[in-house]
C-alpha cells in the first residue's frame, strides 16, 4: 500500500515539473516585452477568428451565440397544372406571352390565370402589342421599281428586216 502511495507522489511530482519546464520554456522564447505584445494580438485575432467561425458574435464585451434566422418557407404555387397552360394556348396567348406569365406566376407566388391579370403582365401585354403595331407601319424594303430594262430600239448590230421588224410592232401594224 506504501509503494501505491508514492508511486503517485511521484507521478504527481513529475507532471508538475514537466509543466514548470515548459512554462519555463515560453518565458525563454517571449524574452522581450514587443513580441509579447505582438503575440498576445495574434492570439486575440485567431480567438475572435475562431468563435465568429462558431456562430458566436462580440455583444458588449462577451461572445454570444448568434441567434438562427428564421427560415423563410416558399410556397410553391407557382407550378401550375398543365391544363392551366393549355387554356392560355387555347386563349391565343403566344409561347413568349406564356413563358412571361410563368415568370411573374412564381415571382408573385400565384397561379398562371391569376398572373394573367397582374398589372406587370397587362403592362407586358401592352408594350408588345404597341411594338408589333409599329412593326406592321413600318414600309418594306424597296426590291426595284419592277420593270424591267428595255433594250435599245434600234441596236448597230441589227440587219435591215430585223430593223423593220422592231418598227412594226411599235407601230402596233
């Protein structure tokens, strides 16, 4: 029982100068009073790396664990059923003029025949129509006057019957 008793006298006595020794150690490294300065802010910043990285925030002095953002649910109503999207065909609407309602649907959150009524899709609505008046008011292109080149009456190659020839049909004999 005696030799339990100071086999953990010595163990005790060990770990405390093994802990001397390295204290002893760090007061050699940090002989001058600048790095210690200088490693006392390092350690301030890589503490303050540490708990931010935590989710721990600086409140007046203490490190406080940040409070979770509540999480904001979507509501999927903007998947619309098919049927939805072949009445718009069946309405007239042109794919440009569907796809654009999808858009504004999930943006908004509402079905497509809700979308449809939207003062951003009657807006859309408006502005592609004036654009499509002014393209049809538009004057096309010229490709010509349309008639064509008329070859010389009288040519210095021609003989004297095909000379004739020519006259008579001006002449309308």
């Amino acid at each position: 029982m005696d030799e339990n008793i100071q086999n953990e006298n010595v163990d005790s006595t060990n770990d405390t100068v093994d802990t001397d020794i390295v204290d002893e150690e760090v007061v050699v490294d940090t002989s001058s009073e600048e790095e210690v300065a200088k490693l006392k802010e390092q350690n301030k910043k890589l503490f303050e790396r540490a708990k931010t990285a935590e989710g721990f925030v600086l409140k007046d002095g203490h490190w406080v664990k940040k409070e979770p953002k509540p999480e904001v649910k979507i509501v999927n109503q903007a998947q619309s059923d098919p049927t939805d999207e072949l009445r718009l065909i069946a309405r007239g609407l042109s794919d440009d003029d569907i796809d654009q309602a999808k858009v504004i649907a999930k943006g908004r959150g509402v079905s497509l025949p809700e979308a449809l009524k939207d003062p951003l899709f009657t807006a859309y609505k408006v502005a592609k129509e004036e654009s499509d008046r002014k393209d049809k008011a538009k004057l096309g292109g010229s490709h010509g006057s349309g008639q064509e080149e008329d070859k010389p009456l009288v040519d210095t190659d021609m003989k004297r019957e095909d000379h004739l020839k020519v006259w008579k049909e001006r002449m309308g004999k």
